[in-house]
C-alpha cells in the first residue's frame, strides 16, 4: 500500500457519500470533498496534519500570492499528483525498503496486539496487574490497512511517556494544535477540505524560518523512516535537536520505534467496522527512538516560553479549550505564543473571509489519556491600527473573569465548610459551568469591540460584561449553596458568603478594570 497513489483517506463529500481516497483527489470537482469521516475525532486530527504536512513538503506556495490563488481556485488532481509522485518511495506502508512511520529495521522483539497503537489502550503494567477497569484489552483485535495506519500516525504525533525508554512526540505527550478553518457561516469561500488544509500551509519564505537545518535535505532529514534511527540509549545515543534535521521533520517525527505485522486473512476492521481483504493484528516495539530536544517550534501548535527561555507547546488541561485561551492562542499574551499557521495568517489580506480557529488534543496524564479535546473558535478581523489595544482589551475581558470565578469558588467553599482553607476538595467543575455560562457572551461582546473601539464606544460593551460576570456568578451560587443542602445546614453562613461574593462582585477591584469606577468619578 502506497499512501500517495492508493485510496485510503476516509472523507465526506458534498452529497453526503463517504468514500476513501488518495491525496491527489482533494480538489475533485465534481461533488467536492469537504470533511474528513474517520471513525475517531484524534484520527481526523492526525489526518489533517498529514495532509498539511504532505502539502507543505511536495507543494509549497512560492509567495503569499501564489497561496491565495490556490486558496481561491485549487490545482486539479493532476497537478497534485504530478507533485506528489517524487515523494512516492517514502510513503509505503509495507516492503523490503522504507516503511511510513516505522523503524528501518526489524526490531526482533515481542508482538503486541494491534490495539496497542490506540492511545487509550491499557499499557504492558496495566495488562499484568489485571488493571484495565474501564477501558479494556482486545477490542481492536485487527485494523484495515487505513486505520492501522491512521492509528500509527496519531499515535507517533500524540506519542506520551510509555516507560522507560519510550519517546515522547515531538511536541510532547497529547499537544495541542490549532488549524485555521473557513467559518462554514461567514465565509464567501466554500469550506472545502482542500481549503481548510490550505491556509495552514505556510509560504516557502516564512516556511524557511522555522526551526531546522535547511542543509540537511537527504530523505532521511526529512522523513525520519528512510534512514537509520537516530537512536536515544543513555550511554550509546544521542538526543536530536533543530541542528540535526531539516525544518519539515517536524510534520514527520519518529519518536516510537515500531512495525507493523501482517496478516494474510482478512474480516472485519475493529475500528471502522468494515470488511477488509488484510487487516493488521500485531506490532512489535522498541524504547529509545528518536528524542527531540531543544527549540523545535511546530508551526502547527501553540507554545509557552519560560523563565529559562524553553520553549513547551501548549497541552489541553481538564475543563476544556474555551474563552480563557482565546486570547493567547490568536495574539499571545507574553508568554504564550500563537501558532506559527496563526501569527503568519493575521496580516493577510483576506477581509471578505471569515475564519475560524480549529483546537484539539489529548488531556494526558503522563501515559493515560484523560479526555480528547476539540472544539472551533472564533477568528475576527482586527484593523492593525487597534489590534494591540484590542488584544490589551480582550485580555482584559478574561482576566476579570478568571477573578469573578476566583470569588465564587472562594465564597461556595465559605458557604459550605466553617473552615474552607482547609478543605482540599476539588470544586473545578463550578469553574467550568461559569466560563461555559459566560462563553457566548464573551464571544458576541468580542465579536463588536473592535468596530466600537474604533468609534470610542466601548465603555457600553465592558459595564455589559461586568453585569454578565456579576449574574453568572450569583445564579451559579444560589443554583449551588443557597437552594441545595447547604441552606439548611447553617443558614448564617450562606448568607455571610452571598453578602461577601456580591460585594467582592461590585468592588471597587473588579470595576476598575472594566474602566467602570473612572466613567463614575
């Protein structure tokens, strides 16, 4: 199986139908391809790198021109798969040469269940202390050719700590990544698949940038399976930094070290559940691949600089991607800093386009996945001329609400214990229904700033957000103390919290961030 020239990318089309294709086929005319339908959202997520990836390394726009043309009018299929066919060789899946995503040599170790690729499948630990409650061994019993590969792919971009020895992705265990995607609503572009990979292609000249070495172009540089691992052992290895690969090995990192075994019988995929003449059962593993160290900077994902000057790609934490990461995934905040895709995207002229920002990852927890994360947010255009004081304001907007959910945390927890400094009970759920009540207004009120910051009538807009900020917080407490039991316990103490929340809500502290105690003097 060849994943340049063979069908095997599962999509929907405009009709509806689902079928799956090769890369080529894209930008088909007739009834248009517009989403990826993989049958788990992670793979959908590990797909659209790959493509981007594969777009980016056979088909680079020359220049921010030559990108919004094919935005706006994409090649044919032919001319794809004119410029994929060079790059043919390092996309086999099976063979006597190299493998996708897979060690160079046969690793003469155990077999392993097909499964095990899955990230939230149960560890070799788990398996012997009979620990697997809730997610279980052999439910993957056999994968098709697509989803085999799809698994392996996600779990090499997604790869978390697996004991000892076993690497961590590129951008650490579960990163996240943000895509830029056409607003199905507002666009004036159909939002075809191919346009939603497009814009997250970058330029030739801002792709020269990223971090790499550009004269280390073999395959090998490159595709990390066309070679020799780059293996890690503590005494015998060695780390891989910037220094030692070409830029797009970043779109193609390696860190586990893995092959998949074939199976001449076929059945029922356990995935996707479709027949299939070959499905792949086993794989075997190595420890110590490649271990990416130093300032790689995915263009695909966020990141956070330290005090030290490291730079750490954001992760999904519980509770979600919401409003309270907007602001620094699209204009940074200092310290976290918005995908490469994102920052390059803000200047273009693109005014009549509306976009949105596609958000997604794994919420782990060293090896174990505690959720997968995904959701789309909004991308509004901001004229230069206010944008750094629209990110200030916008940033303004969060923080006040991270201290309205600050007191409301503090003031239920005084409701209900007499000594809540104490208590080490976790309340984060009420976190979450405050920021979940207030996200439709922060994104409307967003979404009419920057036209009335530009007439200086953005006061109205921040007493609105305080009032929502003061609303939410009192119904969340009366919804969560003052009607439940703890009204009955000690009645007193409910009232002195609901006093002291309402206070702390009209303080002076609170209001002067929102300019609302200067429009009162």
């Amino acid at each position: 199986m060849n994943l340049i020239e063979d069908p095997w990318i599962p999509i929907r089309r405009r009709s509806g139908k689902e079928e799956r294709i090769a890369p080529h086929q894209l930008t088909e005319e007739e009834d248009p391809v517009m989403a990826l339908a993989s049958p788990r959202p992670d793979f959908d997520g590990a797909l659209a790198q790959f493509l981007i990836g594969l777009l980016q390394t056979a088909f680079p726009p020359r220049d921010v021109g030559e990108w919004e043309d094919w935005l706006e009018d994409p090649p044919i299929p032919e001319i794809l798969q004119e410029v994929f066919a060079p790059w043919n060789s390092a996309f086999e899946l099976d063979g006597d040469g190299p493998r996708f995503m897979q060690d160079f040599v046969d690793l003469d170790s155990k077999p392993d269940p097909i499964g095990r690729l899955l990230i939230e499948a149960p560890g070799a630990n788990t398996l012997r202390m009979n620990a697997d409650h809730f997610v279980k061994r052999g439910r993957s019993d056999g994968l098709c050719l697509s989803c085999a590969v799809t698994a392996l792919l996600t779990l090499q971009l997604n790869a978390p700590t697996g004991g000892s020895g076993h690497r961590v992705s590129l951008r650490g265990g579960g990163p996240m990544t943000t895509l830029l995607v056409l607003d199905p609503v507002g666009a004036d572009l159909e939002p075809t698949l191919w346009r939603n990979l497009w814009l997250n292609v970058l330029p030739t000249r801002e792709a020269s940038s990223l971090p790499g070495n550009l004269s280390l172009d073999a395959r090998q540089d490159i595709f990390p399976w066309c070679g020799p691992t780059r293996t890690s052992e503590p005494a015998t290895g060695t780390d891989t930094t910037p220094e030692d690969a070409h830029p797009l090995q970043m779109y193609w990192c390696m860190p586990r070290r893995i092959r998949l075994h074939w199976d001449e019988g076929g059945g029922s995929c356990s995935v996707c559940n479709t027949e299939s003449e070959q499905l792949v059962r086993e794989s075997e593993t190595r420890n110590y691949g490649v271990n990416y160290t130093g300032g790689w900077r995915h263009p695909l994902s966020p990141y956070r600089q330290t005090q030290e000057g490291d730079w750490l790609s954001l992760h999904p934490q519980p509770g979600g991607i919401g409003y309270r990461l907007w602001p620094a995934l699209v204009f940074g905040d200092g310290v976290i800093h918005p995908a490469k895709v994102i920052a390059a995207f803000k200047p273009r002229k693109l005014p009549e386009e509306q976009c949105r920002i596609w958000a997604f990852g794994y919420d782990m927890n060293n090896m174990k996945p505690r959720c997968w994360y995904e959701t789309t947010l909004p991308l509004y255009h901001v004229p230069e001329a206010i944008r750094e004081d629209f990110a200030t304001r916008v940033q303004t907007l969060v923080e006040t609400a991270t201290e309205a959910s600050g007191y409301l945390l503090r003031c239920v927890k005084e409701a209900w214990f007499s000594r809540p400094g104490d208590v080490r009970g976790d309340v984060s759920d009420l976190s979450m229904a405050f920021f979940d009540r207030t996200e439709a207004t922060f994104f409307a009120t967003v979404g009419k700033l920057a036209r009335a910051m530009a007439s200086q009538e953005d006061r109205e807009l921040l007493h609105s957000w305080h009032g929502v900020l003061c609303n939410a917080a009192m119904d969340l407490f009366e919804s969560r103390v003052a009607n439940g039991d703890a009204a009955f316990g000690n009645p007193r103490r409910v009232a002195v919290a609901r006093k002291k929340l309402r206070n702390q809500l009209h303080g002076k502290k609170l209001k002067s961030r929102l300019v609302i105690e200067k429009e009162a003097a």
